[in-house]
C-alpha cells in the first residue's frame, strides 16, 4: 500500500517539478514562463511585464515587450517559491 502511495506522489509531483525548471530556466535566460499565468491585476500596458503565476512559483517580470522596442525581452525579474524570494536578476 505504501509504494501505491509513493508512485502516486510521484507522479503528481513530476510534471510540476519539470514545469518549474522550464519556467526557472527560461526565467534566467530572460525569456517569459510557459507555463505560468500574467495576473491581470499586475500587468502592464507594454505586453508583458506583470506577475506571472505559476503552481506554487511566481514571477514579478519587467522588460522591453513592444514591437518598436530595441532589444526586445525580459529585462529584470524575481521569482518565489511558496511566497518564499529566489533569485532576483536583471540583464545588464
């Protein structure tokens, strides 16, 4: 009964934690996340900066999302885990 359980907590906790890595590693390249969701209370008016929310993660994203912008792309984040705060990166 308890290896049921095991495998069964496993397999839910599998996709998430692949989930996280793309949305972290994509994060730190400055890319936005996949699979997180832009809190429209956050966003704003250029596209893409805002809170992005994913399951027990978020990112505060700001950066340059319009079309007649130099340098498209993220610009500065943070991220938290469980509303605990993670690395926080800007590009230079």
């Amino acid at each position: 009964m308890k290896k049921w359980i095991r495998r069964i907590l496993l397999a839910a906790a599998a996709p998430w934690l692949v989930m996280g890595i793309i949305d972290f590693s994509l994060v730190c390249r400055f890319e936005r996340p996949l699979f997180c969701i832009l809190d429209s209370e956050t966003a704003a008016d250029d596209g893409g900066s805002g809170t992005y929310r994913g399951l027990g993660y978020a990112f505060a994203i700001t950066g340059r999302f319009l079309p007649e912008e130099q340098d498209p792309g993220v610009t500065a984040y943070e991220a938290w885990i469980f509303h605990i705060p993670v690395l926080p990166g800007a590009r230079t």
